[in-house]
C-alpha cells in the first residue's frame, strides 16, 4: 500500500502525458497572450511540478529521494519527448523542450532544498 503515497505525482504525469500527447491541431494557433517560447515555459513548470511532488513520497520511504526523484523525473522526460516523436503524428519531439524540462526538474531541486525541506509546509507535497 506504499503505492498510495504517489498519487499526487501520478496525477500529474498523467496531466504532462495529456498535454505532451495533444494532437497538435487541438492546440490554439494563436495563444492569447503572445510570449516567446511559452511551450517552453509549459514544460519547465510541468516538470519541475513532477519532480517537486516526486521528493516527499521518496523521502517518506526514506530513500535518497534528492536523488531518486530527479533521476525518475529526467528518464521520464527523456521517454515522454522521445514517445512524443513516435507516438503523435502531428506532434514531434524536441531538443530544448528536453532541455526546458531538465531546467524545470533542476529548479524543483534547488527549490525543495531550499524552500519546501524540512519546513511545515512539506507536507504538502
């Protein structure tokens, strides 16, 4: 029944799975507020959400969850882009959204270490 404490990140890969295999012809041509790169900033945050929800049930199994949690988050965004290229048809994988999803799970990293560790807050996640 360990299982049970990784509902919140299973949640959220399934929300990453959802929106990184949207048909592309599903996504808005014209977002509503035009940033540069916002696609890449999607990714940033839906991983580095995975990673930060992955840390607490790592550590509540006393594991090495400062290690655990970045190694599982980085394997799955390295599948996650690849499958993408093969799975979609009208989507395709991409470099710098791997990097923008390495920048995501690095700054989770530094952000639970520092923010979120050891507070009262950590429960949380």
């Amino acid at each position: 029944m360990k299982f049970i404490i990784f509902w919140k990140p299973i949640i959220w890969l399934a929300l990453i799975c959802y929106s990184l295999f949207l048909p592309a012809n599903n996504l808005p041509v014209k977002p509503f507020i035009n940033i540069p790169h916002f696609d890449k900033m999607v990714h940033f945050a839906l991983f580095f959400g995975l990673c930060l929800l992955l840390f607490r049930p790592f550590k509540i199994l006393k594991l090495k969850y400062f290690f655990l949690a970045p190694a599982i988050a980085i394997i799955l965004a390295a599948l996650l882009e690849s499958f993408q290229h093969f799975i979609s048809s009208t989507r395709s994988s991409d470099f710098f959204d791997f990097l923008a999803n390495l920048a995501g799970i690095s700054f989770s990293l530094l952000f639970f270490y520092f923010f979120v560790s050891e507070r009262k807050w950590e429960k949380l996640f």
